[in-house]
C-alpha cells in the first residue's frame, strides 16, 4: 500500500459530521470500508465498498494486500471502544475521530465526564457489571441491543442498591434511537 489508510470517525448525522477534507478524501478514495450503516451515507461513492461482517481479521488480511487508497467509516471515535484501535495496532493508519456518543451524551447533561468510570457491554457479558460498579460514583455503560433491556431494569436497581452513585449514564450504541439517559 502506498499511502496510508485513513479511519474516519462520523456521527449519527452522516455527512453533515465530517469535516469536508474528510469528505473530499472519502470520495477520492478508490475503496470505502465500514458497516453498512456508516456505508448508507455514501449512496453516490462510485468507487467499491466493502462491508464490514463478521470477523475483523479476514478484514485485516484483506486490507493488507490492498494497494489502493483506503478510506474505513466508523462510528463516533474510532479508537474509544472501537475499530480504530484494533486496526492501528495491526495497519499503517491515520485516524481521525468524530465525537465519540458518551461526549455527546455527557454533553447533554452539561456534565463532565473525565472522572466517570466507563464500562463497553457492547458484544460483551453483563455477569458481574454490579460488582464492578458497586463503589463508583459516575458510571457510563455502553452496550447493544441485546442487553438494553438488562440495563434499563439496572437503571431502576442501582439507585435503589447503590446510594453513593451521583450520576449513571447508559447509552446504546444503536444509532439516533439508542440513548438511555438516567441520572442519579
């Protein structure tokens, strides 16, 4: 590969979150990666898009043979909780985030969240979350469709169980529809 592949972060609002160099380099780019979410606000890209499914090695093997320009989408911060991390450690990258959604959502709360103790749930076990958190005072859980509704019934036992949480913050990592916002 002769130039190094870029991952771009970018937010639920599709184009309209990126910076128009980040634009510019979508479309100049020959091959563009990502789920199909992120791929969706791309309809009129006329160059090959490739689907990000199931295992991201295959992916990296894939992407190491390349000898294109390569752009990669990914959601919010690429490299809070998500590919961006993994493929930097194993590819020559440039990364370049969106917001990441527990900015967005702290944001929205006008609360900091330098000090809040963050778990991902997201493709992850919910066994033993209240032992983690038991002690903590600000608290983000980030998770997926399958244990939202885990986390919503959390939502009611944490105030009740834990007196010295001041704030809990649980965020789906869903899309526009995906914000559960509690606080304490």
């Amino acid at each position: 590969m002769t130039e190094k592949m870029k991952v771009i972060g970018i937010g639920d609002d599709g184009k309209q979150s990126l910076l128009p160099v980040y634009e510019k380099w979508i479309y100049e780019s020959d091959l563009l990666v990502g789920g199909e979410r992120q791929l969706s606000f791309f309809k009129d890209f006329t160059g090959e898009k490739k689907v990000i499914k199931g295992g991201l090695s295959s992916l990296v093997s894939d992407l190491k043979r390349e000898n294109r320009k390569i752009v990669v989408l990914a959601s919010g911060d690429p490299l809070f909780y998500g590919i961006g991390s993994y493929l930097a450690k194993k590819l020559d990258v440039e990364v370049y985030p969106y917001l990441s959604s527990l900015q967005q959502a702290f944001a929205r709360m006008n609360e900091s969240w330098q000090d809040a103790d963050i778990t991902s749930l997201h493709g992850r076990s919910i066994k033993g979350l209240v032992q983690k958190i038991n002690g903590k005072e600000k608290i983000a859980l980030l998770t997926d469709e399958e244990n939202k509704a885990l986390l919503r019934l959390l939502a009611i036992y944490v105030p009740l169980e834990f007196q010295n949480i001041r704030h809990l913050l649980l965020k789906t990592l869903v899309g526009n529809k995906s914000a559960v916002l509690f606080t304490v």
